[in-house]
C-alpha cells in the first residue's frame, strides 16, 4: 500500500505518472486517468434473466481482462480490500496503444471515455505489427461480431519513446524556443527498447540545468552588486556622498 500512495496509477509504477505530466507540459492534456471497471454487485434478485447474467459476466470478464493486461501491482491493489474506502481506483491512459486511444469517445467537456468493445480486426492487427498482444481471451463473451476488450497493454518505454518523439517535434518546429530539450534514450537494442530509467535520467539532466540556470543567477546578482558597490564607493570619494555640515 506504500508504493500505491504515492503514485496516481494503479500499477504503481511512478514513470507512468511522471510521463503523463511531461505530456501535460507538452500541452498533451488530452491524457489522463480511466477507472477501472468494477466487479459487479451482489444481486439480492432469488433469479436473473439471461441477459442480466451475460452483462454480469462480460463486466466481471472487462475488469479481469484490464487487469490482467497492467503490471502485477495492479492486481494485488485491486484485491485488497484495505483500498475500498479510497478514490476510485485509475490507470494512466498511456497504459493504451495510441491506436486504441484515438477510438476514445469525447464528451462536451472533452473528457475521453475507452470504446466498451473494439472490432478483433484491429487486436490483431495490433499485435501483429506493434508491441501489444490481443488473443482470444480478450474476446467479449458471446460476442457476435467478434468484438474484444480494449487493454491497457501498451509498454512503459514506448509510451516514454512517444513524449521524447513529440519533444523532438517542437523542438524542431518554429517556436522551438520554448520547447522543452532532453536526451533522447540512450539504450536500444535491436527493435526493441531496452527498459531503463529514462526518467531519472532527465531528472538528472533537469537538475543540472537548474543547476546552472542557478550558478548563472548567483553570477549576475554579484555582478549588480559590485556595480553598485562601485558607483558608491565613486560618490562617496567624488564628496557627493559625505554628510552636510550645517
């Protein structure tokens, strides 16, 4: 419960939190937070229709399949119930493959909402030519037109990759003045990349620029005091300085 309080995602892993601020500084504030689904509640009814049975399950297979697809923290958070009485429990929408979250729905206050089924087509697609993996138990029970659960599969370091892209962008791009700079990840291996930790590398590249924004800070109010110290020093010996004698 420790590492769960200190991070917004469910997964409990910071990087994740860490990235979605830098894509909000990159003006990305379309990202944000999906709850994730509930198991259904106890039913007081003696007997249920058909289809009462069949939503209870696609939702209890929905909430099973999500977490399923997000690191094990997930699943040991979302089994405890120590965590009943907090906030609803959320993932960082980069958790999703971009292709999957360009399907959200927007509402008039532009919040986006994941699609409740996707077409199978598109998992498969996605799993043949990306690093996500849909199979056939991400399938909708009794679903007729091969629909599937959208899952929150999409790796930590390629969601990383993505903001460094889209900072490389501005960068490049007529107001690159105010574009935020930092190194892109050092470590790649074949076509894939390898998971360090970028963030705690532009940490470090974030706190030595401070560093020297700091030191040249510290530089200019000597230099304006020394000029200051000097005009004095001119007034005092020029006698424009020194008290009246009445």
């Amino acid at each position: 419960k420790e590492t769960r309080r200190h991070t917004k995602c469910i997964c409990g892993n910071s990087k994740y939190d860490e990235t979605m601020a830098r894509l909000h500084i990159l003006g990305k504030t379309e990202y944000g937070y999906f709850n994730v689904p509930a198991s259904p509640k106890p039913s007081s009814a003696k007997r249920m229709n058909k289809k009462d049975k069949q939503d209870r399950h696609v939702q209890t297979k929905r909430r099973e399949r999500i977490l399923a697809a997000l690191p094990a923290h997930a699943r040991t958070v979302a089994n405890d119930d120590s965590y009943s009485n907090e906030p609803k429990l959320q993932y960082a929408s980069i958790h999703i493959h971009p292709k999957l979250f360009d399907l959200c729905h927007i509402d008039n206050r532009n919040h986006r909402r994941l699609p409740h089924s996707i077409p199978y087509s598109i998992g498969l697609d996605l799993t043949k030519n990306t690093v996500c993996t849909f199979t056939k138990a991400d399938l909708i029970p009794n679903s007729k037109d091969g629909e599937c659960f959208p899952i929150p599969n999409y790796p930590i370091s390629n969601a990383f990759e993505d903001a460094i892209t889209l900072e490389k962008k501005m960068v490049n791009s007529p107001f690159n003045d105010f574009a935020p700079i930092v190194s892109p990840p050092s470590t790649r291996s074949g076509s894939g990349i390898t998971q360090i930790n970028e963030i705690a590398e532009m940490r470090r590249e974030l706190d030595q620029r401070m560093k020297t924004i700091e030191h040249m800070l510290s530089l200019v109010c000597i230099l304006l005091w020394k000029a200051r110290l000097q005009k004095v020093v001119s007034r005092h010996l020029s006698g424009t300085y020194w008290p009246r004698c009445e």
